[in-house]
C-alpha cells in the first residue's frame, strides 16, 4: 500500500510530516490564500482538553481558518482509525459542498491511511499459527527487536504499546502480517496530493526541544494533572508521549528533569518514526521546511492557475 496520487485536480490536500515540523502553520498559510478549511488528521487533537501537549490550534487560529475533528471524543474513550475516517470524509465532503478546499494535515499516518485506503481496516481474524510463530521470536529475539520489527510496520501501534506488552504487541505484529478480511465499511475513493515537511535533523530536535519547553511554560503539567483527576491515569489519551512522562512525575517516577528529557527523547523517536512511515507508505512530495512560508505554499499550490511548482 503506497498512498498518493497522480496528477488530479479533484485531488485531496494533505499535507504530512514529523511533530514539530511547521505542517499546521503551513495548513493555516495555504488555507488563507485558496479559501480552504483544515480537517486535523491527528489520533490526539480529537480529545477534549488535550490542547497543550498535543498542540492543538488555539481559538485565535479557529476563528481566523475553520479546523475541523478536534475536540470530538472525550479522553477516557478509545477512539479508532475508522471512526475518524467516517468523521473526516464527511467533514470533506461538506467543506467541499460549500465550494472550500479541504486540507487535510497532522502526522497521524494510519488515520491518513484509514481514510484513503480504507480496506486496510478490515480486521484481521486470529492467526494462531503466525502468533507461535510471533512468539518463538519474541522468545528468541527480546522484545526490543521485536518493537523495533513493529514499528517498522505500524509506527502508531508501536508509540501506543510498550515494549513491555507482550500480548498486545504480538496481536499488533499479528495484525500487521495477516491478510485482511473484507473492509468493514465503505468511503468515497479519494486520490491524494501528499505534501510532506522535511527538516535537517539537528534542526528538527531544536524544535522539538523547543516547543516542549514551550509547553511547560504553557501550563503542559497542570493540563495533564487536571485530565488525571478527571479521567484517571488508564484514560487512553493520556497514554501518548509527554503525557505519559508527565504523569510518571506526578507519580513520583521521575524527577522533573528526567521527565522532561524523556518527553524530548520519546517526542524524537516519534519523529523519527513518522518520517519513515510516511517515505515508506506515501507517495509524498517533500519540501525543504527551511524554505520561506511563500515559497512553501508555491510549491503546494503554485501560482495563480492552481498548478504546483
């Protein structure tokens, strides 16, 4: 499965990249200049009362572009890849009713995948074969290979399950290597135009350190041990990274500076992840995310006949 598109004018927008990489500012900038609505393409934004460590779009930015699919599940609910689809496709095809562009952006790959290849959601059925076979290897191997072999082939799965997990990460791996059965529910067939931002390395840890910082001084410790109060500590959204090192301080786990390198490690790993998931699974364009804001909306929208540089 490679998702992407040939040279379609009824194309849908997306534009992708690793945490940190510039992909929301860059959504808003373009949807200004074309009258477009952003459709958040990210497993954690859906969640009401994550805003500050999932860098949700203020209120300021809602008003100046419509985003639609955030703040659409509560934290303590498990939200899942299909659900999101149905939401995103209906949001595109009122977005597009309207006569806007829809854009959609975030760094939530099987999201992406689940809205234009949603036959891969079609659930895998057991597999006791292949799971003796998954745990042979995981009995030969350790779990750290075996994660590592995991997020090769899901990336989401593998920021989601510890490598502790024994069972869920062999069910995960199982799922991955089994043919699917029939697709669970049907969408619209979408072409894409995929645009994805690439950063040099060292600058990209830069931002990532950075914009942690710039999410304790936000409040980030306050929001997580307000949501733990509210929820308790198994709400799924509070599994995902610099809530789960966060929490791991309230705890008393880790000290506060522990935490916060942690938080940057798990944030650059998950980067790292999502840069190969989507040079793997997409047919993505990349740009140069050092380029001006200007020369970043040309080279997705081009100039004024709509073409792409």
């Amino acid at each position: 499965m490679n998702l992407g598109a040939n040279n379609n004018s009824n194309s849908l927008l997306c534009i992708v990249g690793p945490t940190a990489s510039g992909k929301s500012a860059l959504a808003v900038e373009v949807a200004e200049r074309i009258g477009g609505e952003i459709v958040s393409c990210d497993s954690m934004q859906i969640y009401c009362g994550c805003d500050i460590v999932t860098a949700k779009a203020t209120r300021a930015e809602r008003e100046q572009i419509p985003h639609h699919l955030l703040d659409v599940a509560d934290p303590s609910e498990s939200f899942s890849a299909a659900s999101w689809a149905r939401l995103a496709s209906e949001a595109i095809e009122d977005i597009e009713a309207r006569g806007k562009t829809a854009i959609v952006c975030g760094g939530t790959g099987f999201y992406l995948r689940a809205l234009l290849a949603p036959e891969t959601l079609a659930v895998a059925p057991p597999n006791e074969q292949l799971r003796g076979e998954l745990q042979a290897q995981w009995e030969r191997d350790g779990k750290e290979v075996m994660h590592a072999r995991l997020a090769e082939l899901d990336c989401e799965a593998a920021v989601r399950l510890h490598p502790n997990d024994t069972h869920r990460v062999l069910r995960a791996l199982e799922v991955a290597l089994s043919p699917r059965a029939a697709t669970p529910f049907e969408l619209p067939t979408r072409s894409a135009w995929i645009w994805a931002l690439s950063w040099p390395r060292k600058l990209l840890v830069a931002r990532i350190d950075e914009r942690v910082e710039a999410m304790i001084a936000a409040g980030a410790i306050e929001e997580t041990r307000a949501l733990v109060e509210e929820f308790g500590e198994a709400a799924p959204a509070l599994g995902s990274v610099g809530y789960k090192q966060l929490r791991a301080h309230l705890k008393g786990e880790l000290a506060w500076g522990e935490a916060v390198e942690a938080w940057k490690i798990a944030t650059r790993q998950y980067a790292k992840r999502q840069m190969t998931w989507f040079r793997g699974q997409t047919r993505a364009v990349w740009l140069d995310a050092t380029g001006t804001p200007d020369e970043l909306v040309r080279a997705i929208w081009g100039n004024e006949d709509g073409t792409g540089a």
